[in-house]
C-alpha cells in the first residue's frame, strides 16, 4: 500500500487530497464487478465495456467526512427552500409544469465540485444517471472497505423510493406496470443501466419495459404500451417538458394523472432549470421567498453566485469571462456549456444570439469552481484527473455518493481510468490503516 503522510489537524483521519494524490491502496476488484453484472444477461460486464470501456475508473475517490456532511446538509436545505411558496415565478410555469400531482422525483442528482471552502453546488439533476451502475461498481471494492449502509442497501432503498413516488400520488398500493423510457434507448450511452432498472423492478414483481416516447399511446384515459396499461413512468429523457411531438402520449398522461411519473415537468421547472441557481445564488431573493437566516448561510457557502445573462451585460461579462462558467437553462450533459476561458469569440455569439432582448433568461453564468483532481497512473505516469462529486437523493435525504472522473472541459466517460468512481469517506477504517501500512 502507499504509505499516507498527512492527516488532519485532529490526528485522526488521513487528508483528502494526500490520499487523492497518492493513494492507489484500494482498487475496484474485476472479478467483483463482473459478478455484479453477470445476473442480468445484457447488461454483463464484457458487454458493457466492449462499448464503454471506461465507463467504471479503477480506483476510488477520497472525501473528507466534513465534506460530505456540508453536502448533505446542504441538499436538505435545497429541498426546503424550493418547497416554499413564490420559488418559481408563475410565469415560468406552463400549463403542463403546474400540474403537481405529488410526486417527489426519484433519483434527483445533486452534483457537486469541492474547494478550500466546502463542497460548492454546480447544478441539480432530474434525471441524474449513474447510480445504480455505481452502487454495482462500489460493492466491488478490494480491501476491508467498511461502505456505509446507503451503499449497502441501495437497490433496497430505490424501491422503496419508487414506492413512495406511487403513493405520493395513488394513496395506497404498488404499480403494475413501469416503463423506463428514454428517447432511442438502446442507442443511450448509459442503456446497460436501464436493463439494470428494468432486472430491479422485476423483482419486487413489477412488469418493466423500456421504450421511447414514441411508442406509447394514450387511449380511454390509460397510457399504453401494446396490450400493457402503464401505472408509471421512470423518465431519463431530456425532454423535461414534455413538449416534443413525439411525447404527444406521455403529455397527455401526464397532464390527466392517468400514470405516476417521476422525475416529471413540474419537478425539472421547480428544481433542475438552472434560472433556480440564480435564486438559489441570491440572499435578498430568499430572504423575500422567507428563507430563514440559518438555511440562507448554508446556501451561500455551497451555491456559487449564478446570473442570468442580459444584453447589457454583455461587455462586463467578456471582458472577465475567465472567471465564470456559462450554461443553457435548460441544458444537460455539459451541452452548449462552456468555460469562460475557453470561449472563442464564435461560441460567444452564439450564446448572445439565444438570448432574449426582452429579458427572459436562457442562458445563465456561474462563478467558475475549478474541478478537484484525483491522480491516478496511467501508463507509469502519475496523471491527474478531474472530478466531480454526484450525490443521489430523495426528499433532501442523501441515499448514495459517488463521483465521475475525466480529463478535458467536461465529463465525458472516456478518459483512461476514469469513469464512475467510488467514493470513501476519510474516516473508514481502509483510509487510517492505509498509513499505517
């Protein structure tokens, strides 16, 4: 093992970063991982990584136990303050965004960059992928790694998450039927984690399908699938609002109540639109909203200051561009994102060309959070990698962390060792013997 020679001021954990930077003392076990797989016939490792082969990263990703308490913290702070009245102005709600029909959102993502001041908040996820590949991976872990019991226990705690969802909505009761839907979904990056769903909902006895929005029909008050009535939809498509023609169906399910959906359009507008940074970013604005002093210092130490881009802005913005991070509103995976300081001046009118002369904001800048490294050896050279931190929760409550190395502008699973990692907290005992070793 490596030796591990700095710890905290308490003497009692190793340090974060010095394990990040040397520690190769943990790894993720092939044989382990491929038998975390084999069960669900597809979705085996071999061919996963014959199309993906570094969807997984070989070794963890140390996290201060500080750190990952100010993340959980905050998360249950996110969920209380956008539950208050007034947290979405009503003219960002379309008809089918106000339609709340109880649901929560199953598997929201929270990710997440860490700095000399704590954790700090980068966006918030609806339809947060990864997970259930990553608590697979996790369990594969080399070594007398002690996980937590959310790791643990995962799979257990989804379902009774889709669970909750259901009678969110229903009262009482399981569905019958669920469909995974995503648009082509054989084609998506991240499929073999939708046969990963599909296996786990079988099991508590579910029927699960997976299919595009396409393929569903909406007759006599029912959302069906061939000759299947389908209770309730797990959305991963990015189509948040339902809007494109395709899911004409889902819409109207949707909108009558006629199955459970989770995440759906009124959870993305209230939580995932990146117009809530902005909020989320502002005292004066919690403050009127009625967030109270405590919740309102948690949120500005986790949440970087993020505006909304208007047109006399414009010069300010370029001429300190480096310090800020620009994104759509409604973007996902890193698309039409970019760093200030990698902006040319083409990228940058493309921007100003979506946004609207009235004020409405498409686009938003954040303060730009550097991304942490975690070094690994690739090819006998010690590399750093970046990484972010993606914490999967329900209801404020954090069910599992894990984190996404790569190299490059944006995560993007297709870096030598990187992939998803595994995350540890300082305090478990692999960590403290790993110096001592």
């Amino acid at each position: 093992m490596t030796p591990i020679g700095s710890y905290r001021d308490d003497m009692t954990h190793p340090d974060a970063n010095t394990l990040n930077a040397t520690c190769d003392c943990i790894k993720t076990d092939a044989t382990g991982l491929a038998g975390a797989f084999d069960a669900v016939g597809p979705a085996s490792l071999d061919a996963i990584l014959a199309t993906r082969p570094h969807l997984f990263a070989p070794l963890p990703l140390f996290i201060d136990d500080a750190d990952l308490a100010a993340m959980r913290t905050a998360i249950a702070v996110l969920d209380r303050v956008a539950a208050l009245p007034g947290f979405v102005p009503d003219d960002e709600l379309d008809p089918l965004a106000r339609e709340d029909h109880g649901p929560h959102g199953a598997l929201m993502g929270y990710d997440f960059h860490l700095s000399a001041d704590g954790p700090k908040l980068i966006e918030i996820n609806t339809n947060a992928g990864g997970a259930l590949l990553a608590a697979r991976m996790i369990g594969a872990l080399e070594g007398a790694v002690t996980l937590p019991p959310q790791h643990t226990q995962f799979e257990d705690a989804l379902i009774d998450t889709f669970r909750e969802e259901w009678r969110a909505q229903r009262g009482a009761g399981e569905p019958g039927a669920v469909a995974i839907v995503d648009a082509a979904p054989t084609e998506q990056f991240l499929y073999p984690e939708f046969l990963l769903y599909q296996a786990l909902f079988e099991r508590v006895g579910w029927r699960a399908v997976i299919a595009a929005p396409e393929a569903f029909r909406f007759d006599d008050g029912a959302l069906r699938l061939g000759d299947d009535v389908i209770d309730l939809v797990y959305l991963r498509s990015t189509d948040f609002g339902l809007q494109a023609p395709e899911s004409a169906a889902l819409r109207d399910a949707y909108a009558s109540g006629a199955a459970v959906f989770t995440p759906n359009p009124h959870l993305h507008t209230r939580l995932a639109n990146k117009r809530r940074l902005v909020t989320l970013s502002d005292d004066d604005a919690l403050a009127a909203l009625g967030a109270t002093p405590k919740d309102r210092a948690v949120l500005a130490r986790v949440v970087p200051r993020t505006r909304c881009l208007l047109p006399e802005q414009q010069p300010a913005l370029w001429s300190n561009r480096r310090g800020w991070f620009f994104k759509p509103v409604a973007g996902f995976g890193s698309r039409a994102a970019y760093r200030g300081d990698k902006l040319t001046q083409g990228k940058w009118r493309e921007i100003w060309d979506s946004v609207d002369p009235d004020g409405r904001c498409a686009y938003v800048a954040q303060a730009l959070i550097p991304p942490p490294e975690r070094h690994v050896t690739i090819d006998g050279v010690r590399t750093p990698l970046k990484f972010d931190v993606r914490a999967i929760a329900y209801r404020g409550q954090v069910q599992l962390f894990f984190a996404r190395l790569y190299q490059g502008q944006t995560t993007n699973m297709r870096t030598q060792s990187g992939g998803f990692a595994a995350v540890l907290p300082t305090s478990d005992p692999c960590c403290v013997a790993a110096n001592a070793s």
